[in-house]
C-alpha cells in the first residue's frame, strides 16, 4: 500500500506526514486555510489536492490526527467523506479523543465497508519529528499487519492493544499520568525553589532516584527557563484529563479531578502555550 492520504496537518501531524515521504510513501494532502504546512509537503513530494474527497478518493490507507472529538465527526462522518473511501479501504484514526466517538465511528465505517484501526500516538512534536512515537492500536491484527509498514514510518513502537476504542482509551490514561506528572513536576520546583535547592542538581539526583519521571526529565529546564513555546498545548492536555475524568464513570479520580480544575484554570490565560505553562499558577 503506497497511496497514503493525511488528513490533520498540525503541530503533530506535518512531521509525521513528513517521515511517511522520507519512506517512500506516495501522500496525499488536501488544500487547507492554512497553506504553509500544504506548500512545505508539497516542495517535498506530495500530491495536493483541492478537497479531502479527492485525498481520500486517490488513497489505498487514509491517516487522520485531529483536534479533538468535534473535528472527527464533523469531518469522518461527513456523508461526502464516507462516500469516497475506496473498497476495502482502511482509515488509521489517530487523533487523542475518546474511546465513545471512535466506536460510533467503528459501526458507521463498518457499516459502509471501511475498515478501522484506532491508533492515537505518544511522543510529543519531537518523537513525530524523529519517528519515534509510541502507538498504540485498536482494531483487527490482520488490518494492522497490512499496514504496519505506514505506522512504522512514523512511530518506533507500535501495540497491538485490543479492539477498536481500546487504543483512545489508554491514550487517556496516559494524558491523564502525564498531566498529573506535570503539575507533580511544577510542585517539586517549586519546592526545591523555596529550599534553595539548585533545580539542576535536583534533576541530576532525581533522575537516578525513584521519583524520576519523564516529565521531570525532560520539562524542568522549560519550567525553570519559562520557555513555554507550545509542543503540546495546554488547551490539549485539558481536553485529554477531561476526556480521561468523564470515561471514568464509576472509578473515583479525585487528583485527575484536581488536575482537571487545574488544567481548566490555566487555559483561560495560557491555553495556547505548551502545558508546562501549567507551572506558572504553581511556582511563585
């Protein structure tokens, strides 16, 4: 399969659809109001198109990594976009939403021949830039194992995790860890802040100690420098904790819940900043 349409080509999406060129793919775009990420792709090899119609007409394998639940619906429920996969097609859904949306997906497609795998990814903006993302994967092992290939151009550790939801559903659980981790990062510098200890030594004992995180690791310097450049938006990671808050039906979440209220604080200033700017309501 050589064909491959992309469809979301944001902070996380361009890169990935990048390293799909780098392997050889023959990919497909589709005009946008924003042309710059269309006009990088299309200096690199891709064939643009005038709609997603026509990207999803001209492709055996169709990638999409989306905002949020509103944007998968109104864009893969569109009559017109359903219409347009070509027999036996598969969709590769990769956008961080919730497990409810996906499945109602599942049944339309399925219902109309398409086939799905739902596959959100981890990594952030530097593991898309450098194909070293995680996915994790949803749907039939069969499906994966055609596509594998295309999956494997962007991410270094792809899992077979279940069925079809199965995928968003651990990728919320992983927000839900990673927005926590975050805000327990921001308290930690804080602390060591009003203790006197210097932040870089913290992070050097810290990081051979059992209180290491990723987080920790790799965000401390941002914190402690205020460079809050957006990687992964903080409006992004309150949507993935409330995503993680509300399918936990029957489970009690107290610190997610904390964290959400958090999360929610900080987006009405910051919410276009990387989520580490969760920080600056946490480090006086």
């Amino acid at each position: 399969m050589k064909k491959v349409g992309f469809i979301g080509l944001g902070a996380m999406g361009l890169p990935m659809a990048q390293n799909l060129l780098k392997q050889g793919f023959e990919l497909q775009v589709a005009q946008h109001v924003n042309p710059d990420p269309v006009i990088v792709l299309q200096k690199q090899g891709a064939q643009v198109h005038s709609n997603l119609v026509e990207v999803i007409r001209s492709s055996e394998v169709v990638i999409s990594i989306l905002p949020t639940d509103q944007e998968l619906n109104e864009v893969l429920l569109s009559e017109e976009i359903i219409a347009a996969f070509q027999e036996n097609a598969i969709l590769i859904e990769m956008t961080s939403g919730s497990p409810d949306a996906i499945k109602n997906l599942d049944r339309v497609y399925r219902k109309n021949g398409i086939r799905i795998l739902d596959a959100p990814v981890s990594g952030g903006t530097s593991g898309a830039e450098n194909g070293t993302l995680t996915a994790m994967v949803g749907g039939d092992p069969f499906t994966l194992n055609e596509v594998e290939e295309v999956i494997g151009a962007m991410a270094k550790n792809v899992y077979s995790v279940g069925d079809v939801s199965t995928g968003k559903a651990i990728k919320a659980i992983n927000q839900m860890l990673a927005g926590i981790h975050m805000i327990a990062t921001s308290e930690a510098i804080s602390l060591a802040k009003e203790l006197d200890v210097d932040t870089a030594i913290l992070k050097e004992v810290i990081g051979d100690s059992s209180g290491q995180s990723w987080m920790l690791m790799n965000k401390l310097d941002s914190i402690v420098n205020q460079q809050f450049d957006p990687g992964f938006k903080l409006k992004l990671m309150k949507k993935d904790v409330q995503i993680a808050v509300d399918e936990g039906r029957t489970s009690v979440l107290p610190i997610a819940s904390l964290a959400l209220q958090l999360y929610k604080l900080a987006e009405k200033e910051d919410g276009e900043l990387d989520f580490a700017a969760i920080s600056k309501n946490l480090i006086h």
